[in-house]
C-alpha cells in the first residue's frame, strides 16, 4: 500500500503542471528579493530624499516603553530596548512593494495577451455550402447536390 502511495505521488510530482509550478515559486521568491531591494535601496531613500529625508522604516510610534525608557531614535533602538511599537513605516515599505508587484505582473500579463492576440490564426475558408434548392449542407466544390440531387450553378454564375 505504501509502495502505491508513493508510486501515485510520484507521478503526481513529476507532471508538467507541478514542474511548472514550482518553477514559477522559484522565480517568484527571487523577483521578490529583486522588488524588496528595488523598494528598500532605491524607491524609499527618493522618496525620503522628495519628503525632507524621512526613513520610512523608522517609522513607528511606541505603544509601551521598554526596560529602558524612550524617547528611541531609530525603531531598532526600540526594539533593542524592549519596547512595544506599532511599525507603519515597514507596513508602508509593504506596501510599496506590493504596488510595484502588481504592476510588473500586469505588465507581463498585458504582454502576453497581446502577444496571443497577435498569434490568432486568420478564420480558415469555408469548406462546405448550402444548396440553394434544399439547404443541406454540401462540399463547396461540389457541382450536384448528394441531397436533392439538383445540379449546382457554378460559381461564377451563382448569385449571391
């Protein structure tokens, strides 16, 4: 039973989608660490630099003091000591990247339709008619109807 059980998860892990999948994780995890230091060493310091050079990840207000009373200067000094905050400025640098993911995933997505747009295959040429005498379906190259056996018109006499 055991030797089925994992027969049936192997097959499970080496099918396309899985692969696929843990592929996509792979490069996820490192498109995150590219956006966290995209926000991190270079959205947050211009930003800081446009707002009179505020560190948003110090951004914090102190809920509890700590074994050493404040004020606290940075919020590793706060932590440091112990104190309880409340840290907007990480939320903040979070949110940040999170706007920057999205619109990187709704480039790529935006890309790739426009790219499948652009594959569509022109609609093929009819392949069969209607007869005008019983309008079933017929070949188009036919020249007598299988139907109604009437003869066809050709085409450059028919009407149209």
């Amino acid at each position: 039973m055991a030797s089925r059980f994992l027969k049936e998860f192997r097959e499970f892990a080496v099918k396309g989608n899985v692969v696929d999948m843990a592929v996509g994780i792979i490069i996820g995890g490192a498109f995150t660490l590219i956006v966290q230091s995209l926000v991190k060493n270079v959205m947050n310091p211009l930003l800081g630099l446009l707002i009179g050079g505020v560190d948003f990840s110090n951004f914090f207000v102190v809920l509890k003091e700590g074994a050493t009373p404040g004020p606290y200067l940075s919020l590793a000094a706060a932590q440091q000591a112990g104190a309880v905050t409340l840290d907007y400025g990480l939320f903040l640098n979070a949110v940040i990247s999170f706007v920057i993911v999205a619109f990187a995933v709704f480039l790529l997505v935006r890309t790739i339709n426009r790219l499948k747009r652009e594959e569509a295959v022109a609609p093929k040429a009819p392949t069969d008619k209607a007869c005008p005498y019983c309008f079933m379906t017929i070949p188009i190259k036919a020249t007598r109807c299988g139907h109604c056996t009437a003869d066809l018109p050709s085409e450059e006499h028919a009407t149209p």
